[in-house]
C-alpha cells in the first residue's frame, strides 16, 4: 500500500494540530487521509486521521508493521510503541 511517498510502516511527525510533534506510523490511507497511530494515545483500533499535508515523512519504514498490514493483519499497539521506542533512542529502526 502506497500514496505517493507514503507508505504503510513509514514513521511520520505531526506538524499541525493538537498532536503537532508526535511521532506516529502509517498504519493506512482512507480517501484523502493518513491512518497513523502511536499505540498510546492514539491505538491501532482507534488511528488518527491526518491530512498527508500535516505529516513531516521519515524515511524509516518499519517493516514488520509493513509486511503484518500487507498480509491483512493488524499490528499490535506494542508493535508500534516498540518500533516508535527504538526510534527515539536509536535515532533508526
């Protein structure tokens, strides 16, 4: 699944809103929308819509999150802290 430059797995920041500076993953698109999720507040069953403009791109793509979406599972809100963790301290995934 890609939109563009998009991609699900791909990290990506908040730039606009409430959630400006959050760290999220693309968990999916719908319509005109990015389906991101941080598996804290804003969980798998739950993704945040965000307009592609909002989003600053990383170009980190975590591929376990990636490969479990495109198999048409859902990755688990542990998945996706563990992925976001490893990010903040490791600086890639």
């Amino acid at each position: 699944m890609e939109t563009g430059k998009l991609r699900v797995g791909q990290l990506v920041w908040s730039t606009k809103g409430r959630d400006s500076g959050r760290l999220y993953v693309i968990i999916g698109f719908l319509q005109d929308r990015v389906l991101v999720a941080d598996g804290k507040i804003r969980r798998v069953h739950r993704p945040k819509k965000k307009n592609a403009r909002h989003l600053k791109v990383l170009p980190v793509v975590v591929e376990n999150i990636r490969s479990k979406i495109e198999q048409g599972r859902k990755p688990s809100d542990a998945d996706i802290q563990r992925a976001l963790r490893s990010f903040e301290e490791g600086g890639s995934e």
